[in-house]
C-alpha cells in the first residue's frame, strides 16, 4: 500500500509549483527522444543518422548539465533555468525548422542539449528545503515516479503530434513546455550564503566529484544507465523471437509501469542514516540483477516479457535510494551540480548499454544481451557495496548521527 506520507508532501504549499514545473519543464527530455527519430524519419533519414542526431542531444545534454547545477548551486537558478529554456527552445525551433537539412538539424540539437534546463538537479536540491525527515524519502519516491510517466506520456505525445500535423510538432510542442515550465516553478534558494564555498584550485574545477563517496554512485548510477539503454535492444530482440502484442513499446510501458509503482510501495524507511540507505540500495540492486537475468531466452515467454515490469518495480526504489543518499554525502553548496552529475552519467550509460547491446545482439542474439545487462546490474550492487563498507569502516568506533558525514571522505 502506498505510504499515506506521499499525500502529506504533496500538501506543502511549495509542492504545486516547484513540482508541476519542473515536471512541465523536463516533457521536452522524453518528448525528444520520441520526436527526434520520428521527424528525421519523416525527411527520409536512415536510421544511422537519426541513431547519431539522437547521440548528439543526450551526449551533449549530459556534457551541458554540470555547469547549469553549478550555476544554480552559485545561487542563480531563476537566470539558469530561463537562460537555457530559452536558448534550448531556439535549438528545437532549429531542430522543427530544418527540414532535410542534417546540418542544421544536428547543430541544432546540440545547442538544445548543450543548453538543456536544469529542472531536474534543482528538484532534487530543493526537496530538502521544503520537507523533512521521513517526508523526504517519500519527495524523493514522487520524483522518481513522476518521471517514469514522463517516459510513458511523452511518447503518446508525440504520436498525437504526428497525426495531428505531423511529427514536426512534437519539437514545437518541446519549446512551449520548456517556457511553460520556466514560468510555472517557484525558484527559491537552494543553498544559503554560507553553503556556497568557494573552492581554489583543482578542488573548485572538480566539484562534487572530489568526494569517494559521491564517485562511487556515479558508478552505480552509470550501470544502472546502461541497463535502462540496453533494455530497448533487449525488447527488441525478444519481439522479433516471439509474436508479442504491441512489440517493444508495451514492454518499456512495462519496466515504466514497475518503476513507477515501485519507486511509491518500496520507496520508504530512515532518512536519517547513510547505512540504513546503503543497505536498502544494496538490497533492491540485488532484486534488480536477478528480475533481467529471467529475461534469459530458456526461460517460457511470459517470465522473459515480466523481467521489464520487476526490473523496473526495483529500478524505482534503487533511484529514490540513490538521490537521498546524494543529498546525504554532498555539501548543500554542491548538491545540484551533484545531482547534474548524477543524471549525465545515466545518460552517458544509457548511450553506452545501447551501443554495446545493439553489437553484442548482432554477434551473439539475446543471451548475450541479457547476461551484459545482469552483468551491469551486478557492478552497481558491487559499487553500492563499496559504499556500505566504506561508510562502515568510517564511522567505526564513532556514534552515527543523522545526515552521518562519514562518506564526506574524498578518498
């Protein structure tokens, strides 16, 4: 049953506008990845250009957001957040304008990826300043969740877009919700004066990425990335093998579906101690390696098509887990950096999982793919792992306290 504590959050009288734009404001990430293949398809592009356009708008998105959270961490998230909804907007206008023209079309989406909005860092950083502790796993439980509809929504978007007009819509329809979003959220601070520290150095250049801690859920998160790129080949494969009513599509409605009820049943406990989070993570990771390896081609048809909806019931709860303990080992000065980092090295492994996916499949067929996504899995159950007995062996012979800053070792 859904913890009732999920409506309690949603009372605060911040909730409405902070969460409502920023989920406005992050349509056009999903809406993308949706419209890009469908109005490159449209102007007769193979699937090689529309696979490299789709590469240069998530690649560069990623290389962009690190320096957007910086900027908000400095204190200037309303300059940031309408700056880049505004010139990312121009980079879609480019995008819906360019016709048959890939020059265009690729410069273009890179100047929207470069400068895609930091909505999502800025709602990670801002949880903790509007609801407190046992609340905040359960903020944490809406973020996640409310995000997999966008990956459900944002696709049934685009394809009323395409029938509508026609699939150049969809990139028109990214700059109204960019601006829409921008113009809906409540900016407030996410770092008082006295968090903002000002680093010298090779310190200042790194940022939240001095941390041991902090490096080692960017590994956990990176492989969690390469299962959620792999997945598409993944279903894909499967589709092609066995005749599956709605093809890949209802498979990936599947894992969002999981996650997005996972992310709201599992998603609960204390906040307060960084063991108590290390160990959940560990758990639900282990849950998730186990949920693909049934997707193995021996396994009956049923038990391979439910893998996608248990991955993503443990997927959830892993993400919600893994954001929490961000706010814990990052100075409030860095968090939204922090979380840019974050959901760039997903990005970065999902292109990767599907890179390696699509060769492997070519070479070898599903069991391939299967066992290099149980094999991701299991390195972020190793790195969630590390983090645990780092954090043990840190904090041996001292009493653990809330928010306990044992993995604020840059070791």
């Amino acid at each position: 049953m859904i913890n009732l504590g999920l409506v309690d959050v949603l009372r605060s009288s911040r909730v409405p506008r902070l969460a409502g734009g920023t989920l406005v404001g992050r349509i056009p990430n999903a809406l993308a990845l949706a419209a890009i293949p469908m109005q490159l398809r449209y102007a007769d592009q193979s699937w090689l250009t529309v696979g490299a356009a789709a590469a240069v708008y998530s690649l560069l998105s990623a290389a962009g957001s690190p320096i957007w959270g910086r900027m908000v961490d400095r204190g200037r998230a309303r300059f940031a957040i309408w700056l880049t909804s505004i010139v990312s907007g121009f980079g879609f206008l480019g995008f819906a304008a360019s016709g048959h023209s890939m020059v265009v079309a690729f410069v273009a989406l890179g100047v929207a990826g470069v400068f895609n909005p930091p909505f999502e860092p800025y709602l990670r950083s801002a949880w903790p300043r509007i609801v407190r502790g046992p609340l905040l796993m359960k903020a944490y439980a809406f973020d996640s969740a409310s995000q997999e509809l966008l990956f459900i929504v944002a696709p049934l978007v685009a394809t009323a877009s395409a029938i509508v007009l026609n699939p150049t819509l969809a990139s028109y329809l990214c700059i109204v919700f960019l601006l829409l979003g921008a113009w809906m959220i409540e900016v407030m601070p996410t770092a008082d004066a006295e968090d903002r520290v000002e680093h010298m150095g090779f310190r200042r250049v790194i940022g939240p990425l001095f941390f041991g801690a902090f490096r080692l859920l960017m590994c956990c998160a990176a492989m969690i990335g390469v299962t959620i790129g792999a997945m598409a080949i993944l279903g894909g494969r499967l589709t092609e093998s066995h005749t599956s009513v709605g093809g890949v599509g209802i498979l990936l409605s599947l894992h969002g579906c999981g996650a997005f009820i996972g992310a709201l049943t599992l998603s609960g406990g204390d906040t307060e101690k960084i063991g108590n989070l290390t160990k959940r993570l560990i758990a639900v990771l282990v849950a998730f390696s186990a949920s693909w390896a049934l997707a193995a081609p021996f396994f009956p048809v049923l038990v391979q098509e439910s893998s996608f909806f248990f991955a993503g019931f443990f997927m959830g709860p892993a993400l919600t887990w893994t954001f929490a303990l961000v706010n814990a080992s990052i100075p409030k000065g860095e968090i939204s950096e922090a979380f840019s980092w974050l959901g760039g090295i997903i990005v970065v492994g999902s292109s990767g999982g599907s890179f390696l996916a699509g060769t492997l499949g070519s070479w070898s067929g599903q069991s391939a793919v299967v066992v290099m996504i149980v094999a991701a899995s299991v390195l972020a159950v190793g790195a969630a792992a590390t983090l645990n007995l780092r954090s043990a062996r840190t904090s041996a012979g001292r009493e653990a306290g809330p928010l306990d800053s044992v993995t604020l070792s840059s070791g």
